[in-house]
C-alpha cells in the first residue's frame, strides 16, 4: 500500500479541483452562486468556500449541491 502524504497539500488540491468542478458546472448551468445556495440550503459563505477550496464541505453539502445541479456526486469528485 503506498504511503499516505504527510502535508496537507494532497487534500487542498482535491479540495481545490472539487470546487473548481462545483462552479463550472454551476456556470454551465447559468446559475448564480445565489440560486445555487438557496436552492441547496447552504449559506452564501459555505458555497463560496467550497467554490475556493477552503473547508471541509460535508457529504450532506455536497449531496445538496450534486442534487440542484442534477449530477452525480461522483462526477463532482472524480479527479
């Protein structure tokens, strides 16, 4: 089994591409941060975090998110 980064780095990058996955679908789909936040029962905040890759956005969160954007959760995560 390979080893496991020790920094932080690995995780802010996959945080990073998630959000940058989040909101080019969102501007696929012509929606504002605003719709997509009211819309998914998140703070304005929350969603402009996971946009940034700052956080740790919950499951919950982003199955909210995967549902108003009608995709799957597991195409906002793949790498």
């Amino acid at each position: 089994m390979p080893a496991l980064p020790d920094d932080d780095d690995w995780l802010n990058e996959r945080r990073r591409a998630l959000g940058e996955r989040i909101r080019a679908e969102r501007l696929h789909q012509n929606l504002t941060q605003e719709r997509l936040h009211l819309a998914a029962g998140i703070s304005r905040d929350t969603l402009q975090a996971i946009e940034a890759g700052r956080g740790n956005p919950t499951i919950t969160k982003l199955l909210r998110i995967a549902r108003v954007l009608d995709v799957p959760l597991a195409r906002l995560l793949e790498e």
